[in-house]
C-alpha cells in the first residue's frame, strides 16, 4: 500500500527536504502519503506512522512492520535535522526549542526530546536531544463536513469547541473549518501561535483558507485574538489549543463583542475537561462542543453536542 513505484511523487509537502541525508536516501521510494508522524530517536529504528500502523525502513529503501536490520537512528542524524530544520541558526529558535517543538515550512511540526535545562524553575532550553517526532501537516479539504451544518445553525457561526487528544485531527479540521467559512464570505481571523493552522511562509498560506480568511501567527493566542478582534472586525476568530486563564479571559471579552470563537483544546471528552475546574468555567461561553477521536482514523468524530 505504501511503497511507490517509480511515477509516484513523495508527497507531505517536501518533508524529505528536512530529514539528514542519511536517511533522507532511503525514503525517496516511499509514499508518504497517510503518514501522521516520522519518528526518530537516538539508536532506535526510524520509525513511520500510519494510521493502519507504524512501518521501518530497510537497507533496501523499502518498508516493513519489523524493526530488526531497520535504519537506526545516530547522533549525526538528530544533529543534522536540527540544523537543517534551525536553517543553521540554532540560537534563532531556542525559544520554540524550550517549549519542546520546531514549526517548519507547510506547518509540519518536530517534537524535541532530551534534557531540559531549567533556570529560575522554568525549561531555558533542551540540550542532548535524543528523540525528534516529525508530525505531518496535511490539507484535508471536506475535513469538516459533518460538523459544519452545527457549527452555523441558523446561519450564524456558533461558539465552537473541539476536544481531541493529541493526533486525532484537531488542526486538520480547525484548518478546513476556516476554509468553509471563509467562502461563504464570513470574515474569519486565525490565530496561529504555533505556526500550524496557517503555515505561512513569506505571507501567504501553505493551505487553502479561503478569500476572506486573515492570519496572525507567531503571537501569544490570548494576546492574538484580542489583537484581531480590535483591528480586523471578525465574524469569527479560529485558534488552537487554548486552555490558560488567559486564554478564557480572552474568550470572555471576544463572544461579549458579538464574534464568534472557534478553538481546539486537549482532551478525550468533555468528561474530562469538567474535571478541570478552569476549563470547567470555560464550556459557558461555547454552543457547541464537537469531540475527535483516532478511533475511525484522524479526524473522527466522536459526538457533537449542543447541551451539556
């Protein structure tokens, strides 16, 4: 299923650019096509993640479900993937190395494991980095058409939250969510403190989001949204996983204007966000909780619900 033959494009927007050459050689015969996550860790396999499964590379360039004679991962491997995805500046993106990711070109994010250095009770910095996780970003356009007819009942756009564990397609469908909306010529303002939603490079968006979608990236999602609502009248203001008490101050003053919010925050189920007394509080200013699962695949959904 996921070996190419010789006409098929590697796809997942140019991520072999970002992995070292000694491995990056023994992927151009893979189809990476359904994969959500290359994993690589220090004098382990590489490993890749399918939804059906995970897979190793061989010596031969091919994939198999067993880990012996696979790739093994080594230091010059983790040492070159961070400068490539740095672009050789390390000292540039300490600060998102601290807070344990690296955003890269079409929104695909790298995981960073190792040893956290902490001054004044706060991580500074990770240093003998021993495990990157590269989690795939795709455009998946029709992500959200079964939530869609609740999300703008009655021809308005609800105050919309999604609960979802991590990879089970939050992003995707906060991503198509924007897109929907936007052609049907709501004003939508994205917020994207990770760089993910949007993945802009040089100003314009790796993804489709529409003819009226406006991006703010790079910025605190509390101090975002706030910024978007005075500056660019939002019908709707989209942003991605929330959960500090700024963030719920945020949110407060944004629906008392009269915009609606759509945002992701982590969870299995809203069980479980009730047992948080801080996101508690928070499901009073939604209509709408929508629930992801990787049961079904990335971007299931589990439920959607309008009471609570």
């Amino acid at each position: 299923m996921y070996i190419a033959n010789n006409e098929t494009v590697v796809s997942s927007r140019g991520i072999l650019s970002f992995m070292p050459q000694g491995i990056r050689r023994y992927m151009y015969n893979i189809n990476l096509d359904g994969a959500c996550e290359i994993h690589m860790r220090l004098g382990k396999p590489l490993v890749i993640h399918y939804s059906d499964g995970c897979f190793y590379i061989n010596e031969k360039g091919n994939l198999t479900p067993l880990p012996s004679r696979a790739l093994k991962v080594t230091r010059a491997h983790i040492n070159e993937a961070l400068e490539i995805a740095a672009d050789s500046s390390i000292y540039s993106v300490s600060d998102e190395i601290k807070n344990g990711y690296l955003t890269i070109a079409g929104g695909h994010r790298i995981g960073i494991t190792g040893t956290a250095v902490i001054k004044e009770d706060k991580v500074s910095f990770i240093k003998n980095i021993s495990g990157l996780n590269y989690r795939l970003a795709r455009e998946v356009q029709g992500a959200a058409d079964s939530v869609m007819p609740i999300i703008t009942k009655g021809n308005i756009v609800r105050n919309t939250l999604i609960i979802s564990p991590p990879g089970a397609g939050k992003t995707t469908m906060l991503r198509d969510i924007a897109r929907q909306l936007s052609y049907k010529a709501y004003r939508v303002s994205v917020v994207d403190e990770r760089r993910e939603i949007a993945a802009m490079f040089e100003g314009r968006s790796a993804f489709d989001l529409g003819f009226s979608t406006d991006v703010l990236e790079g910025v605190d999602k509390a101090e975002g949204m706030i910024m978007v609502l005075r500056s660019m009248s939002p019908d709707v203001i989209i942003t991605d996983e929330i959960g500090k008490q700024a963030d719920i101050d945020a949110l407060e003053k944004i629906t008392n204007s009269g915009a609606a919010v759509i945002a992701s925050v982590h969870g299995r189920n809203i069980e479980m966000i009730k047992r948080r007394k801080d996101l508690r509080n928070m499901l009073r200013f939604f209509d709408v909780i929508i629930t992801l699962s990787r049961r079904g695949g990335a971007g299931h959904v589990e439920e959607a619900i309008e009471e609570w």
